[in-house]
C-alpha cells in the first residue's frame, strides 16, 4: 500500500499476522514514526489510537511522521530516553521515510521504517 505523507510516496508493509490483527480492531490503530535527533539519529514506530495528524492508509490504520530532537547530547544514557522536544521542520519531505513495516508478534505491534528500498 502508498500513502502520501508531507507530498512524499509512502509505502506501507503488513505482515499477515498485522493485516489479522488490524481487522479485528474496534478502532483505526495510529503508527507513529519518530526520528530523534541528537548526537545520533534514533528511529522509532510508536503504535497508538491518538488520530491528530494522521493519513489514513485505510478504515483500521493511519500513519504520521514526529520528528523530535533533544535539548541535550550524551551518549552515556544508552537506551535511556533522553527528554525530547517536537522539532519542526520547515519542510519534513526529505525527512519522511520511504517505507514503514508493521507486525503483529506475541500480542504486540512492532514496527520499523527505512530510507533505502
């Protein structure tokens, strides 16, 4: 499936067990792709039921694109959140992904996004 997101083509991936599990739910299920910037790029899919700013892909599913920066850099957190911040971008285009997977494993969405094909 191809979305649009910030007048970028999105391609969306489902796995069987995603396409199942989506058709089962009440309401539509909200991925949200987050890049974090800071001394490193960390990217991350969020899932949620939260619909502002969302596209669609279809009656059960919509995507949206966060990008988030930190007020600070240190590498000796680890895998600690650092505090982030919305960063807005003058123009996301560049930024959005070129594609998103969605899975549904062991009772849990998990997902992932790229910018190669």
């Amino acid at each position: 499936m191809r979305i649009t997101l910030h007048d970028k083509s999105l391609e969306v991936r489902l796995t069987a067990a995603a396409q199942k599990a989506l058709a089962r739910r009440d309401t539509p299920l909200v991925a949200e792709m987050e890049l974090l910037f800071s001394c490193l790029l960390r990217k991350r899919v969020h899932f949620g039921e939260a619909a502002e700013l969302a596209v669609p892909v279809n009656d059960r599913l919509a995507v949206r694109f966060k990008p988030v920066m930190t007020r600070r850099c240190s590498v000796a957190e680890g895998g600690a959140a650092p505090p982030a911040e919305c960063f807005p971008l003058e123009n996301p285009r560049p930024y959005v992904p070129n594609w998103l997977a969605i899975d549904y494993r062991r009772g849990k969405w998990v997902g992932e996004f790229g910018y190669a094909g």
